[in-house]
C-alpha cells in the first residue's frame, strides 16, 4: 500500500502581510473642514454616525473629494469616518447622482473644490 501526504498550497506569505498605507492627516482635515464650513455643520457631527440629510451629504461629499481628487482607496478614508469601505464606496458612486437631483449640491461641491484647490495641489481637476 503506497500512502502520499496530502497535497496543500504553499501559503502566500505576501497576502498575508499588512500592508502599511501612508496617509496624509492634513489633506483629511482641510478637506473635512471646507466641507464643515460649507455645509455648516460641527466637525465632530460629521464624523458622528447620525444620519440627517446635511450631515450625510457632507460626508459624502468629503469621501467623493478624498476618493477622486487625491487619489485615496476607500480603505484610507473609512477608518477617518468611522466607516466600513463598503460604505465610503456607496458614498463615492452615489454622490454624482445626488449632485443630478440636488442642484444646490453642484454648487456646495464647486465652492468647496475651489477652496481645496487653492490650498493643496491636486492630482485630478474636476
């Protein structure tokens, strides 16, 4: 009787290792804070978990800038906001169809991306 061990993958040492995210805190902050101060909202109530219409929409927003201007993954952002990455990624692709319904959105949105603009340099320009 001939016995073989049993086959088994080699494990992948690479997947397994955390890999280790620079993020940039003062990018986070002012983009944070131009939209607090756009919407007119505490800071500290947006990253709360409520769920009223503004603060929602300020979060979101944030989460739409950080995702698409400066290039953050969305599991950058979520630790930020208190928030799985799944659900900073519903923010980010939801947002462009509030900015369709919500016409002061489009608005709210270029204010605070002139702001953002004029303070850091930016990978991606609208």
């Amino acid at each position: 009787m001939i016995t073989q061990k049993p086959r088994s993958r080699p494990q992948r040492v690479s997947l397994l290792t955390q890999r280790r995210v620079e993020i940039v805190m003062d990018i986070y902050n002012d983009v944070v804070n131009a939209v607090a101060r756009e919407y007119g909202v505490p800071v500290a109530k947006m990253m709360s978990k409520r769920r009223n219409f503004e603060l929602v929409m300020a979060r979101n927003m944030a989460c739409y800038i950080l995702h698409t201007t400066f290039k953050q993954k969305a599991s950058q952002i979520g630790p930020f906001f208190f928030r799985d990455r799944t659900t900073i990624l519903h923010a980010v692709n939801n947002f462009p169809k509030d900015i369709e319904q919500v016409p002061f959105l489009k608005e709210t949105y270029d204010l605070v991306m002139s702001r953002i603009i004029n303070t850091h340099s930016v990978y991606a320009l609208k």
